[in-house]
C-alpha cells in the first residue's frame, strides 16, 4: 500500500484539505507568504513553464494541522 504523505495533489484538492478557497491558497503560492498566519509548503513546479503546482500531501496535511492549532475555538455560552 502507498503511503498517502508522499502523493502529490493539485491546488484544488490541496485547498480542500487545508479548508480554504482556491485563491486564496494561489494568493499565497505567488507571494511566497503565509496562509492565514501559517508557512506555506514549497510546491512543485509541473508542466510547461512550470504554471501548475502540486504539493505532497504529508506537506498540506502538516500545514492544515498548524492551521487548526492557530483557529480559534468557539466557547461554550
């Protein structure tokens, strides 16, 4: 069986892990910053004149961890 942490994904499906919108994760790609507070992980530059980007999914899966740690919770009333 493949270990899921080493398959690559697409921004779409890297968004929806993270639980975000597509730009707002393509925001972050080009500007090289951070996401809601957050280190983005370098992507991996594929196809001609490298415009599409993948991730590793170990990688999205650390940052959308990191992410959840920085949201708030709701309190209880």
């Amino acid at each position: 069986m493949k270990d899921f942490r080493k398959e690559r994904l697409g921004v779409a499906n890297a968004a929806r892990l993270l639980g975000v919108s597509v730009n707002e994760l393509k925001d972050a790609i080009r500007n090289e910053g951070r996401l809601r507070g957050v280190i983005m992980p370098k992507p991996i530059l594929c196809g001609v004149g490298a415009v599409h980007y993948q991730f590793y999914a170990g990688d999205i899966m650390d940052c959308a961890a990191q992410l959840k740690m920085k949201t708030p919770r709701a309190t209880p009333n």
